[in-house]
C-alpha cells in the first residue's frame, strides 16, 4: 500500500477516491504544488467547454499551466504521475467504441486543453525520467455531485427534471450515446491501475456499454409516472462546434488488468432517482 498524493481532492471524483481510500491518500491543498508522496493523482482541471464564454483564459490557465508548475515540482522527486484526462480528447471520430489508439480530433477550449495537456504531460515526463499514466474517463455519474449542470453531469440534471415532473429538451430525440460508469467504480478503476498497469501509457477508464439518453430518461418516466413531456430539439450552433453526438469507450485494456464493474447502471439510476425525489422532500 502506498500512499498517493490528491491534486483536486474537492472535486466529485478527488474527494470520493479519497473517501474510498482514505488511508492510503494525501489530500494536497489547493495552493500547493509539491507532491508528498512518490505517487501522484492529479485531477485538477476544468469541466466543461463553456468557459470560452466568460473567461477563455480559464481552460488554459487551469489545465496547461498548473499542470506544468505541478510538473516542475516533481521534477527529480521519482514520482508516477496519474494524470485524469477525459473522452473529450477523442473528440469527433467515427472510431467507436474509441480505443486509446483512435486518433484524437477534440473541440472546444475544455477538449483541447485537455489533449494538449496530454501531450505537454507525455513530453516532460520522456524529457525528465517521470512515470506517468493517463486515465480517460468516461461520463461520470453518480449522487453527491454538487456541480450538476446541463453543462456538466447533464444526465442527473435531466433525471432531476424528470422526477419533478418538468419537460426536458433532449438533443436529436435522445438518441445520442454515452458511456456512463458510477463515481465508485471510476475511482476503484484509478485506484486498480495504479497498483497494477505498467507506467507511461494511456487507458480508458468507463463501461464500455452505450446508452441512449432517451432510453434512460423514458426508463425514468416510467419509474416515476413523471407527467413530464420530452421534445425532440435541434442541438444548438456551439453545441454542434463542440460536442459529438455518440461517444463510448473501448475498455479492452482494463478489463485486461483484471477490473470488473460492481455498480449495476439502472440499480444506480433509481438511486438517483430517490436522491432527486428527496431534495425537495
């Protein structure tokens, strides 16, 4: 067991893997770039394409450069550096399910920072003799998450609607697909790989399973005889710049390190559900 230094311990997914782990992790504070310990989980970032409206500085300045002065910190400390990357990177590709192979072709300020900082990670690590990994998560759900947004987590934003009987907007009928694993099993994924894939490679961390949104968001109707009414709409023009419509992961290469999901995706959904049901009880 070894201890892992959090950068981003606040966020939905730091602050659970620290829960899970609490042993064996060391909560950074915010300000603080130096690592104490010799294995690094770095998830510091932004979350969405967004920010290119009120502060397009942001997307850089969060994922390039606090990445590179976290970077020269561990510089000569023999660290392996975990870094948490995301599907964005894939961006628009016809290569589905995207393996870790696929070529990467990201949009929007949130994407492409991500992917360089990818790649600005893979060069300064090969330059100083650092051992990294890169981890691509999937979308991410999962109760607790206090940053739902149709921006961000728009899964639960949609389901919340749902269950309080609200009409929804869904993008080409819902018939557009993502790869969705539970917060637990993401970081029991992080936490397996650290201890068991080689270093200095990139892995996709999610399900492997795609879902339509309107599948699950009709599941919930039904669940909860919301009387809420679903309209078909036209994604808008940034939408359309930034997003793709259909996006899941090849989880070959982690399956082959021998993780198994346990969260069961629709016993996790009325999980959800109940939380929703409950906020304004």
């Amino acid at each position: 067991m070894r201890d892992i230094s959090v950068f981003g311990s606040s966020g939905f997914i730091g602050g659970n893997f620290c829960k899970l782990y609490e042993p064996e992790t060391l909560r950074i504070p915010r300000e603080q770039r130096t690592p104490e310990s010799q294995e690094v989980l770095y998830l510091i970032s932004t979350i969405h394409n967004y920010n290119v409206f009120d502060d397009p500085h942001l997307d850089v300045d969060t994922n390039l450069s606090l990445l590179i002065d976290t970077l020269e910190e561990c510089k000569g400390q023999n660290v392996t550096f975990n870094f948490v990357s995301s599907w964005f990177v894939y961006g628009k590709t016809e290569d589905l399910p995207a393996s870790e192979n696929s070529p990467c072709n990201p949009r929007g300020f949130y994407s492409i920072t991500k992917r360089a900082a990818e790649q600005l990670l893979i060069s300064y690590c090969e330059t100083f003799d650092i051992n990294y990994r890169i981890f691509r998560l999937c979308n991410i759900y999962g109760t607790g998450d206090g940053k739902v947004s149709i921006k961000k987590n728009a899964l639960q934003y949609l389901i919340n609607e749902v269950v309080h009987g609200r009409d929804i907007n869904l993008y080409d009928a819902g018939e557009n697909i993502r790869d969705f694993m539970h917060v637990d099993d993401v970081c029991r994924a992080i936490h397996h790989c650290i201890n068991n894939a080689e270093p200095n490679q990139i892995i996709n961390i999610g399900s492997g399973t795609p879902y339509k949104f309107g599948e699950i968001m009709n599941y919930v109707k039904e669940k909860t005889k919301s009387p809420s009414v679903f309209n078909s709409v036209e994604p808008p023009k940034f939408h359309k710049t930034v997003q793709v419509k259909d996006m899941y992961l090849d989880v070959a290469k982690l399956k082959n390190l021998g993780f198994k999901e346990k969260k069961n995706f629709w016993n996790q959904i009325d999980e959800i559900i109940r939380a929703s049901a409950e906020l304004d009880s």
